[in-house]
C-alpha cells in the first residue's frame, strides 16, 4: 500500500469464530534459510549501515517460479528507490539482478520513481514481468500521486534487456500480476476517487496492454459494499482453464463510504479475460471483524485447479476451498495455533497447499512481540494441516503495524504488507520469501539507529 513512503523526508517516511474444526499439528516439514542483500551506494547520504555497508534493505518481497523451475525474487529497497530482483532456481543461493526501476519512464517527462509496491511473474516462454508501484512527485517534492508500471525481461535477459511499460499515472496502488501462458494480467487499486479494482492485460507476453473491466463494478449488492471499501488480493489465472479469479476483503453497503471495516470475503471470477465478472461472497464475519490482516490471498492448484482462500482476523488464519470454478465454497478451517497472526499467504500445487503466515503468542500491538514465520502444510487438498516453523530465528521483535497509510509516522512498518510463499514445479516444495527486522541496522547522521529489514529465502526440505 502506497504508505510505503516510509523514508521520504529521509531519502529526499477478537472473535474466533468456529466456523470449521482446528486441523493444526505437529511440525513435519522443515526449512533451511539465507539472507538475501540488495546494493546500493550511501554515499552522501550519511547514512551507517551495518553489517553490510552498503546494504539498502528490503521488505515486502514476492517470489515466483516458471514452468522449468527457474526462480525470480524482489524486494522493496528500504532506503534507495529501487525493486531489487535475484534469480535463481530452488536450493540455491540467486543472484542478484539489480536495482530496477531507480526511474521509470513517464508521460510528461515527469520524475517517476519505483520501489512502492511490486509483484513479480514468468509467463509461458520465461518471459519475468516485474509489475511496480512508482511514486511521481511534484517537483517541489512536497506531494505525489502513484502509477503503475510494468517491467519485461526475456528468458535469462540481463536487467540492461529489460524495458518499462508504463500502464498508469493517475493515482493507483498495489498491483498484483498473474499470467496463463503469454497472456498477463496486472490488476491494482484506484486511489483517487474510489477504491475500485481495475484490471490491464496483455496477450503478447507483456509486451502491450489494454485495459479490462473492473471485478467490483456490476455486482449489485457486492459492488455497494466494495466501491469505496475493499483491499484486494492478488489477482490469480488458473493455467488449465479459463477462469481468472480476484480476491477482495469488502465493508458492507451500510458503510459504503469510507470505512476500514473489512468483514467480508468475496472472491470474483471471469471466464473471458477479464471482460465480464461475477462474484461470491466466500465469507462473512460479525461487523467489528476486519479480514485485512492485511491481504486476502488465493492459489489455484496448477494441476488440478482447485482454489484456496485465506485470510486473518487478526488473531487466527482462516481456509475456504472451492472445487475448479471457484463457486461453491467450503466452510472456514482454522489453519493457524498462535494467538495473533498477519499477513497470510498461500500456494498450492498437486493437492499440496501452503499457507504462510507471521506469528506471536503476543498482541499485535506489543512492543516486546516476538514474531516468527510459520507454514500451514497440507498434502490432502486441505483436508488436514500441519504446522511447521519456517525462520530459525525470529523475524521480528516489536509491535506490527498492518495499518499502511494510517500508521502513525510509519512506526513499526518494517514487515511492511506482505510476504509470499511459492511450490517448486520441479518437486513441489515450498520457498517462502520473507522479510525480518532483526538482521541489519542504520544509523542516521543525527546517531539514531534504526532496524533496517532484511529479506530472508527459505526452502523446504
């Protein structure tokens, strides 16, 4: 979300509901971790970084796999403007690809900079799209509005091969991209007027796009509760069908303007592209209960097509599955066994699933929380879950804040909104990307020091 701007003036800022049984167990799976650094260079900034001197930290990263089992990575740098981006295959250490958009083509030959959302994907032929966030100031750099980019990379391409498509300038935020095979699709947030979900797609392998039509506008009662209230998901294709499904956490029409009351689940599903849509309510929780804890998140199984959502209250992380078509609806399981979690996330492959999220027996809120990075696993299509602990040590000590925009100076945004976890196609194991605050540090010219997150890459055994 576009509070990102955490270091602008520097750079330049419950109810458990038992709606289906607790399946978690015992711990089965296990996973080994490496830091990744992304680089920059200080100079002039006056700025200490330790322990990796030129170190610009990362948060907030995305992982994804192409069919052969190539690897790609990014991180939003923490300190410079940049994406960085590794890639590499499962189990091994990727190698760093660069900071990309450091600038980013605009209209207007206006100062355009990346590094405030990203996602990441490979189409079909390997092509890696790397969809952005940018931030366009004005140029007395005292306000700026947001756009969206899309950057191309072909198959095995140096960063110096990739071009930057700019899809919008007129106020956006979070973009996700999804892809069957050459044909992509980028959707984000309207930040300006409303907060509709508008939807771009490609079907020349990223090279051009075209807008499609909004998941929330034609939906009677949904598109009331959802126009001015909704955080969205990420947009998911299936590979094997035509469905192209989007999940949004949405208010109610009582609220339609403005409430951060997200107490419902709708997920949204077209069966032409994009052009058309049609939407099921999935979940819905007793007003007081925000699911935005702080993405919704959906995974299609790429081989059998079954659809999975989650999402937290706050306190526990919920599952609903849906056969191929996404329709019908399961009850809610409980899939977490921890007292407060956030930011879940999920993937799915030959009826294995994976639900990721952060966990502590503390309140959210704690100062002295400790956190670590826990996974769901299931290996029957969700029918039963272990639980496994990811980090070998914990990511986070201190409060979170999921709350973007309304965290209070940005305080405790170092998790920043989301991590994500992705199934290896070549043995459909689990890499989980995720970022901790407790590896690195900078200290300002004034002699404050501040925790500087790290990303951290984990591969299942």
């Amino acid at each position: 979300m576009k509070g990102r701007l955490r270091l602008w003036a520097l750079v330049i800022s419950v109810i458990a509901v038992a709606l289906g049984a607790s399946v978690a167990g015992a711990s089965t799976a296990t996973f080994t971790t490496q830091a990744l650094f992304g680089t920059w260079d200080p100079s002039g900034t006056g700025l200490t970084i330790s322990p990796i001197a030129n170190s610009s930290g990362d948060s907030e990263p995305a992982i994804a796999f192409a069919s052969d089992g190539t690897m790609a990575v990014d991180g939003l740098a923490w300190l410079p403007f940049q994406v960085n981006v590794w890639r590499g295959t499962f189990g091994s250490t990727p190698s760093y690809l660069g900071g990309f958009d450091q600038v980013v083509p605009s209209h207007g030959n206006r100062l355009t900079l990346g590094d405030e959302d990203a996602d990441i994907e490979f189409t079909s032929a390997n092509t890696m799209l790397l969809a952005d966030l940018n931030v366009i100031p004005n140029p007395k750099f005292s306000q700026a509005q947001f756009g969206v980019d899309v950057t191309r990379c072909p198959a095995g391409a140096a960063m110096s091969d990739c071009t930057t498509t700019v899809l919008d300038q007129t106020n956006s935020d979070r973009p996700w991209i999804t892809h069957r095979g050459t044909t992509a699709w980028v959707s984000y947030h309207d930040s300006g007027n409303s907060t509709l979900v508008h939807v771009q797609m490609s079907t020349d392998d990223g090279h051009t796009w075209r807008k499609v039509s909004s998941p929330i506008t034609g939906q009677g009662g949904a598109t009331g509760a959802a126009t001015f209230n909704n955080i969205q998901g990420p947009i998911v294709a299936d590979p094997n069908s035509n469905y192209l499904y989007d999940i949004y956490a949405a208010g109610t029409q009582k609220t339609k303007c403005c409430s951060a009351d997200f107490s419902n689940i709708y997920v949204a599903r077209s069966t032409d592209g994009g052009k058309h849509w049609d939407t099921t309510l999935v979940y819905s929780s007793p007003t007081g209960t925000p699911l935005d804890n702080i993405f919704p998140s959906l995974a299609v199984d790429q081989t059998t097509g079954k659809v999975y959502a989650v999402w937290s209250d706050g306190h526990d992380v919920w599952l609903a599955s849906s056969p191929v078509g996404g329709t019908g609806w399961s009850a809610p399981m409980k899939v977490s066994n921890i007292n407060t979690t956030v930011m879940p996330w999920v993937a799915a492959r030959a009826n294995k699933v994976d639900v990721v999220y952060y966990g502590s027996t503390a309140a959210q809120d704690d100062p002295a929380a400790v956190w670590n990075v826990y996974d769901a696993q299931s290996t029957n299509a969700g029918a039963s879950f272990d639980q496994n602990l990811v980090s070998s040590t914990p990511n986070r000590v201190g409060a979170v804040c999921t709350g973007g925009d309304a965290c209070a100076g940005n305080v405790n945004r170092e998790l920043l909104d989301l991590f994500e976890v992705a199934e290896n196609p070549t043995n459909n194991k689990a890499a989980i990307i995720y970022t901790s605050s407790e590896i690195s540090t900078y200290t300002t010219p004034d002699g404050v020091v501040h925790k500087l997150p790290e990303i951290v890459l984990a591969y299942e055994q």
